[in-house]
C-alpha cells in the first residue's frame, strides 16, 4: 500500500470517527462546553494545517466556535481538501517535501508533508479522547472510535 493511499485510509476514518462524535454532541440536550470546545478545537487545526500546506494565511482561530449545525460540513469540507491534497497535491509535491510555516506564535518550523498528515490524524484523535473522557464523566457513553471498529 502507498504512502498516499494509507493516509487516504486514515483521513477516511478521521472524518468518519469525527463524524460519530457530531452525531452524538448533536443528540444531546446538554453537551459539555469543553466537548464542544475540543471538536471545534478539530477543524480549526485540521483548516490551519492545510493552510501551512497551501501556504495561506488561517482563516479560523486556533479556538474559534462554531455552529453545531456548521460541524457536519465542514467535517466532510476538511476531508474533500484534505483529499484534493493527497492525490494531486496542486504544488507536485511528495509526501517527503518539506513545508515551511509560522506557528500560531509566530516561530518558524519545517517539517515533511508526510509529518504534517500524520500530526493532523493524530490531534484529532487525542482531543475526540479527550470528548470521550468528558462524555464519560458526565454518564454520557461515547461512540467506539477505535480505528479497528472503523475497519471491522
């Protein structure tokens, strides 16, 4: 399996994993600001990170709100960029070629596209843990979002 296609593997169940949890937070009568807090917490960095990668500036702040009723689109319009990316990376770069980019801070880093991908995949899945151990506390039991039940 190729790299391109593994990580195209991985943002599937991103988005399907992220697509669980809108369901149940948009069930709720009360949900936990800090769920709330983290999902938005998602997409913002998920938007940001391809902005690193199109070497455009942020259009969302690192904690910026949004609507509920706004997650499920833009879960599914990160996947579709996302995507666009990784089969026909408008720059013809390779998931090796390193990218360039200013932190939130304002420091500079550089670090592979491949790097980059796999940090995305990766924050999402600490903070939908993060919604899961808030749900938990509140009785409320979260979705299975292991990548195993995603396959199975």
């Amino acid at each position: 399996m190729s790299s391109a296609h593994l990580f195209q593997e991985l943002f599937d169940y991103n988005k399907h994993a992220n697509g669980q949890f809108i369901k149940l937070l948009t069930s709720l009568e009360t949900t936990p600001e800090k769920a709330i807090s983290f999902i938005d917490h998602i997409f913002n960095a998920h938007q940001i990170w391809l902005n690193r990668i199109q070497l455009e500036g942020p259009n969302f702040g690192v904690w910026q709100s949004h609507q509920p009723d706004q997650w499920f689109e833009l879960n599914e319009q990160l996947h579709q960029r996302t995507l666009t990316y990784l089969n026909a990376d408008p720059a013809n770069r390779t998931l090796d070629s390193t990218i360039t980019y200013q932190n939130s801070k304002g420091q500079s880093f550089s670090n592979s596209l491949q790097d980059i991908y796999f940090h995305v995949i990766n924050h999402s899945t600490h903070h939908r843990s993060q919604i899961a151990l808030l749900l938990r506390q509140n009785k409320i039991i979260p979705p299975g979002s292991d990548y195993i039940f995603y396959k199975r």
